[in-house]
C-alpha cells in the first residue's frame, strides 16, 4: 500500500498575506523562494528561506503568484512544511515550521541548555 505524501508547503490565506508583505516591506520582489535548512539550535532545526531559481532535484510547489522551492532530501526528511500567518502562531510571529518534528536528542549546540 502506498503512503500519501504530505503538501510540499501548505499556507493560509492570512499567512500568504503576511509573508507578501513581508517580502515587499523589506524590498523583494522576486517570488521564487528556496527553503533551506539554516542549521540546528537548541529548540532543533532552524530554516531559511532566499530568493533563488530551480536547481535539480528540487521540488516545486506554487502558492497563489510565489513558488517555492525545497530539495527532495529535505523535503523527505521533514515531510514538508507550512508557513503560519502571526494569528496561527498564537500572536508570536509569522513563522516557518516543519511537518515532522525531529526529536530531541539533547542540547550538543550550546552551554546555556
């Protein structure tokens, strides 16, 4: 039996609103944006997003006029990701969380743990 893969990215129509704004205010105007894996932090994996052009083996989706790109391998690893609006994040802030949550494996990355 085969398993249905999750949404490469989902985002409400709050979140879309908010991350286009976003992008204008601080002068993008491009809107293909590439997520990347930005490294690893106490709390676990932390993600980037920057203007950037398809490159092989990356997936694709498109959400109203912006496309996003992932690589396969991350996209596996953390079976996609969903952009939420500030409303969504429980008024904390426009942010980019993975689907599958990694599991703690204890704080290597700093002493303040």
């Amino acid at each position: 039996m085969e398993t249905m893969k999750k949404e490469l990215l989902t985002m409400s129509s709050p979140a879309y609103a908010e991350f286009l704004h976003f992008l204008r205010s601080n002068n993008v105007t491009e809107n293909n944006i590439r997520i990347k894996l930005a490294g690893y932090a106490c709390s676990g994996p932390r993600f980037g997003l920057t203007v950037d052009t398809k490159k092989d083996g990356d997936l694709e989706t498109t959400i109203q006029d912006l496309t996003f790109y992932v690589e396969e391998e991350l996209y596996n690893e953390f079976e996609g990701f969903q952009i939420l609006a500030t409303e969504e994040n429980l008024g904390q802030g426009m942010v980019l969380r993975p689907n599958k949550v990694q599991e703690s494996t204890g704080c290597t990355t700093c002493e303040g743990c």
